[in-house]
C-alpha cells in the first residue's frame, strides 16, 4: 500500500515508534528512524531488519540538527512526529523551565519537523504529517499542566498544518493515545505496587486505567495501524483532525 512511499519517525528508537516504524514498513513505506542516541536507533533498527543507513541521528529541539539532517535525508513523504517528553508537578510549583522542556521537545519539535518537510511534500503533492499527541492534548489531569500545555498546542498546530495545505494532497492529524503498554510504563509498574499496596492487576486497573474505561492498555501495535490507515487512501480525506485511541477516556 505504501510501496515508493519515504517516512520518517522521529523517536523511532523505542516504544510507539518503533512499533509506527514497523507497521509502515509491513505495509511498504522505506523507513527513517530518528532519535539523539546512535546506539538506540542502531538496535531498533537490528530488531527491525533495518540498516544503519535507516538511522537518523536527530535532535528535533535543535534547529541546525533538523537542518543538518534535512539535507542530508532529502525528501519525505511521510512525517510522524513521535519524539515527545512528559513531565509531572504541582502547577504553583512548576517554573518556566519545566514549560519551556516540554514545549521544546513536544510542541516546537513538532513545529520545526513539519516545516522541515512540507516544501518538498508541497512539490511532490502527496505526504502525511502525523502528530503524536496524546489524549492530554484533548482534555486535562492534575500536575501535568505543562505537558498539558504543550500537547494541546500540538493539537492545535495539526489543524492549523491541514488547514494551509487543504487541497494539495497532504494531510496532517493528530494521534492521541491513551495510556500505552510501553516499557517505560512497565518499568513504572513495581513502583505502583509498592505505594498502593496492590497486586499488578489492581494497580494497573485502578490507579494507571482509572480514568480508562475499557481498563485496557492500549498497545504500540494498536498506534501503528492507526498511523497506516491515516497514510492509505481510505483516509485521503481525513485532516485537520484528531484520533483518539484511549478507550474511552476522551469520552467521559
């Protein structure tokens, strides 16, 4: 389906974008995966069948990086911009620091990526810009007011993005994914066991999903189709918007 079609994913490394990385390559695309530590991306790309060629070293809050890797990479038709942080703490505690890291990474990162690619998508007429954004770029918790913060703005920078490219043959949406088994989540796991005093189970089902309805995790298998679909022709039409995979948890 996506055979002659070129992606890049930064934060391919690990996680949900190895997992996007594999699932656009089953499905044709030649893939790129980004991220700051060579030694990462060398082993996902082993794990992935890949070549080092494939890697990308890249740091997506440094504009000279983003340029430097741009030239060297050439044209893209498929962008996900996956690389992300977060970050918890009280607001009346938090400073601008801390704001400042999560816009940088999350949002500007976001921004310089897109600008990055669209004048050759432009070009050629075709590409896909896909934000990796997170069911707290649509709604709120407490103690991750700038996360929050900088999600939203990606949520927003998406419509924004589809609205200036409408009618050009490039779309560009937003992913916002609810809690995912990862192994950075999984490491968290003990953790939570420990203070609540409960079995696995219960810990993930009642603290980690509380505001999850289905009680399920979604998975990295679960994000990467949803990023192929937005890259077939069935979604030719789909931009400017967002696709929520948290079992409920934007609904409530």
């Amino acid at each position: 389906m996506l055979s002659g079609k070129r992606a890049l994913v930064t934060g391919g490394g690990t996680g949900i974008g190895a997992a996007i990385a594999r699932a656009l390559m089953t499905a044709g695309a030649e893939v790129i995966i980004a991220g700051r530590r060579a030694e990462i991306l060398h082993q996902a790309a082993d794990a992935l069948g890949l070549s080092r060629d494939a890697c990308l070293v890249l740091d997506v809050t440094d504009a000279a990086s983003i340029a430097a890797a741009a030239e060297t990479l050439g044209a893209v038709d498929i962008l996900v911009n996956n690389a992300g942080q977060a970050a918890s703490a009280p607001f009346r505690k938090s400073d601008i620091a801390l704001l400042d890291a999560m816009l940088d990474v999350n949002l500007r990162g976001t921004w310089r990526m897109t600008q990055a690619v669209l004048p050759a998508m432009t070009k050629r007429g075709w590409g896909r810009v896909i934000n990796i954004a997170s069911a707290h770029g649509l709604t709120a918790s407490p103690f991750k007011s700038a996360y929050i913060a900088a999600k939203h703005g990606v949520v927003g920078l998406s419509k924004t993005t589809a609205l200036e490219v409408a009618g050009q043959g490039i779309t560009a949406n937003a992913i916002c994914p609810g809690y995912v088994l990862t192994p950075l989540v999984e490491a968290q796991i003990p953790d939570q066991m420990q203070v609540h005093g409960m079995d696995r189970d219960t810990v993930i089902r009642e603290v980690m999903l509380l505001r999850q309805p289905s009680r399920q995790f979604a998975t990295v298998e679960q994000i990467g189709g949803t990023t192929v679909y937005l890259c077939s022709p069935a979604a030719d039409q789909v931009t400017g918007t967002t696709i929520s995979v948290d079992g409920g948890w934007t609904a409530l």
